[in-house]
C-alpha cells in the first residue's frame, strides 16, 4: 500500500459560481455568466450548494471527515459588484465569517482570486482581452491581500488555458466565440501578465503568506509512433500546458512555444504580440511564485488532422460524443484500452505521474506544487441517503497511487485537493455531472456523505492509499 507524508493536505475544492448561489443576494454584482446560462435555460446557478448560507455545516463537515484543507473562491463581483470601485461591504464580512468556520474547525483555506467570474461591467468591456481590465484585476488583488490578512495561501486564477479556450475556441463560456485563435493567445498572455503583476506586487508589498497560480494541465500523448502524431501532440501540449509553464516560471516563451504558436496561427488566419515591457514583468515574477497548483482530471492522445475545424463538447454525459479537431493542432482521440468517463474523459493515471516528473525536470526552480482539482464526473444514485460512488473511488485511488509515485521520485507535492467537497454546479454540465464528497439534495439542501466521504477520511487519517 502506497503511503501519502505525514504533513500532507488532504484538502476539498470548490470555486464561488458553483456552490455559493446567492447570486443576487448580499450586494453582489453580476457576471457574464447570469444572463449567459439564463438565454440558454439549460440550468441555473442558484441556488447551487447554497455554501453562502451554509457554509458553517460545509466546513463542520470537513473537520468530521478529514478534510483539512479548503480551495474556495472569492467572487469579485462580491466585493467590487462593478469590479472597481465601491466596495460592497456585505461581500467583506461574508468571507471574514468563512475564513472564520475554517479557523475554527481546523481547515486551511486556499483562496483563488479569479475562478472564471469576472464582474460583468468589465467583462462586457472585453475581459482580459482589454488590458485596462488587468489594472481593476491587479486593485482587488490588493484589495484582498490587505483585506483579508487570516488568509494565508492565495492563487491568482484559476484554469487560464480553459478559460481562454472555452471563451473563444469551444464558445461554451461567454461570449461565446468560436475558432479565434488571436483571441485565444492574447487572453493567455493577458492573464499569465496579470498573474505576474499580482505575484509582482505581493511580494514588493511584503505581504505574509504564499501565492500561486492554478493551472489545468493535462497531459498530451502522440496518437501513435508516427513522426506527425507526434507533432501534433507537440503542438497541443505547447499551447495547453508549456505556453502556461514557460510564463510561469521562465518569463519568457521558449522557442518551442514560439515555433508552435507560428505555425497554429498561420494555420488559423491568427496572430500575437507580447509587449517587452510584460515580459519584463514577468521574469521578475518567474522565480517569485511560491508554488503551482495543478488541475488534473484526464490526459489526451493527440493525432495529426489536416481538415477543418470541428469541435463537439459532451455536456451532456452521452458517452462517445466527444469530437475535438482543429486545425494547425491535432484530433484528440479514445484510446483503446483507456477508460473513460460518460464526458469522455479518459483515466490515465500515469499522465500525472508523467506531468509532475516533467515540471521537475523543465522548470527546475518550481518550488512546491499542490493538487488543487482531481476527482471524477459521476452520476450518482441516491439509495435511500445511501451513494456507493465506488467507481469515484476507484479514480481516487489510481490518481493518488499515482501522486505518491511521483512524491517518491523526488517531486515535492504538498497537498492535494479534491474536485469537489459537495455536489455542485458544474459550468457546461449542470447538476447531472457530481463530483462530491458529500452528495447535495439540491432541493432540501441536505448533505450526505458518500462512500468515498468515508474512504477519503481513512486516507486522510493513516496517509495510506487502500
Ligand atoms: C475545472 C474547473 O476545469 O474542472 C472547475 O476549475 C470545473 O470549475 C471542473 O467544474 C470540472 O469540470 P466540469 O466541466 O466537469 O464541471
């Protein structure tokens, strides 16, 4: 049986949107995402998990299961309800008191300043594509770092890559844009700029505590041995995952970056400029981060493509119907042999392993690293107040097998979080796809722990993987 370490953080993950509801309540401003989901009327975002009023019993319940750590979000549109200016005083005190519960049950809170819910007024403006939008990003940075000093761990966004490609490549976040690629890039290096001007400040400011950015890495394979498979998982890592890392932790985009992004814009009518000055900027934040946060739910085999743009995204949990295929990238393909998920997500624990041992070795100086999502989509049946979740379990397992691994060759992980404490509201899949810890009633609100509620707390308890 694989062990875990003995100051290890067994954590929980939430993000705002998803399990606060509350929307228009307590002074909050709104996001692209309210009027978004209401013109689709697939589902809404209230109550969700109702954590705005509920909070106290959430963390109660991590105590009593050993969950000793909690990644939530501050919604900005909570405390700037127009993302600058008057500060929404409900919003302050609604995450004092939570910071509060988790001070004194025990549980160490983890706090993203952005998890894909940027103030409405400045989204209509361009989000991060307008870079004034960096500068309101940057004010309410400070505005929680001098605000909330119980809070010791900070990460600056949540998912850059997602965000930029589900805002404008797959069109399933608002605005809703497909295939613009020049878009894409430049919302990718806004953000990673914004990230350094935030780390940039936090430490010139001296302020106690760490901070870090959460990137969604997932690991790219080639489809097969062949030379242009190869290139086209090449070309698909460079833009997910070494484009992210390179701003990171070198302030600078290396030459393979550099080569790829040519050819994905030449192939997509697209182009990029990253100004001198934000570079910068950013190798002076590149040795600066205190850790980085890790989202890991699945991995992709990558295929050469040469046709047209097709993506089809499986919100829906009908197996099978997964189609990703862009130009100047790659196909992403099932893999034989690989499970996978009813979203399609395919379970490969080695492309963790694979991912942390890569980190350690292209980006020596990364200092620590924290698990901050994994966990898996299921739909669940409730029995009477009973979820056997053992194929939850089951990824759980693997995934932490897997983590441990890679402890032992040396990576130095910290802590992990799983993806997600309870039942929540999931962006593009509604409340069918559950992640939790802790299954939600969503009509009552009543939570009930499930099967792997129970396991988690024994691994937690004995650090030991069963
Ligand atoms: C991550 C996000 O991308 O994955 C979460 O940080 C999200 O906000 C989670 O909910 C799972 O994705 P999905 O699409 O299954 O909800």
């Amino acid at each position: 049986m694989l062990k875990l370490p003995e100051d290890f953080i067994f954590g929980g993950a939430t993000a705002a949107y998803q399990v606060e509801g509350a929307t228009k309540e307590g002074g909050k401003g709104e996001v692209a995402w309210d009027e978004f989901l209401e013109k689709q009327g697939r589902f809404s975002p209230d109550p969700a998990s109702d954590f705005y009023h509920q909070y106290e019993k959430d963390i109660e319940l991590c105590e009593k299961f050993g969950v000793n750590g909690l990644r939530l979000s501050i919604a900005w549109s909570r405390i700037f309800p127009d993302g600058t200016g008057k500060v929404n005083e409900e919003g302050v005190a609604f995450y004092h008191k939570v910071f509060a519960a988790c001070e004194k049950h025990g549980v160490l809170p983890f706090v993203t300043l952005h998890h894909f819910d940027t103030p409405k007024v400045l989204f209509d403006q361009g989000d991060f594509l307008n870079r004034d939008n960096i500068e309101a990003f940057v004010a309410y940075a400070k505005f929680c770092f001098d605000e909330f000093k119980e809070v010791r761990y900070w990460s600056t966004f949540n998912e850059i890559y997602p965000v930029a490609t589900n805002q404008y490549l797959l069109g399933i976040f608002p605005p809703g844009i497909t295939y613009d690629f020049t878009k894409i890039i430049a919302c990718l290096h806004n953000m990673m700029y914004a990230h350094a001007r935030v780390v940039n400040l936090f430490k010139d400011e001296g302020y106690a505590g760490e901070i870090g950015v959460v990137h969604s890495l997932e690991t790219k394979y080639p489809a097969s041995d062949a030379l242009e498979d190869q290139h086209a998982a090449f070309l698909d890592d460079a833009l997910s995952i070494r484009f992210l890392l390179d701003a990171t932790y070198l302030g600078y985009y290396s030459d393979e970056t550099l080569s790829a992004l040519a050819e994905i814009c030449e192939a997509n009518g697209a182009s990029y400029d990253f100004p001198e000055e934000d570079l910068a900027e950013m190798k002076r934040a590149s040795h600066r981060n205190d850790y980085l946060g890790i989202n890991h739910y699945q991995c992709h085999f990558v295929k050469a493509y040469h046709g047209e743009n097709a993506i089809h995204h499986n919100g829906t949990g009908d197996k099978g119907t997964s189609v990703y295929k862009v130009k100047g990238i790659g196909e992403r393909i099932y893999k034989e042999g690989i499970p996978r998920t009813d979203w399609d997500w395919l379970i490969y624990p080695e492309g963790l392993y694979d991912l942390l041992l890569r980190i350690k070795e292209d980006y020596p100086h990364y200092n620590k690293i924290y698990i901050t999502e994994n966990g898996m989509g299921f739909k669940d049946q409730f029995d009477d107040g009973v979820i056997m979740d053992q194929p939850r379990i089951e990824y759980l397992k693997v995934y932490l097998e897997s983590l441990s691994q890679a402890i032992s060759a040396g990576v130095n992980v910290k802590g992990y979080f799983l993806w997600s404490l309870m039942d929540l509201f999931s962006w593009s899949n509604g409340y069918n796809k559950r992640y939790g810890l802790f299954y939600v009633d969503f009509e009552t609100q009543k939570r009930y722990p499930k099967e792997s509620a129970y396991w988690y707390k024994f691994v937690s308890e004995t650090k030991t993987i069963i």
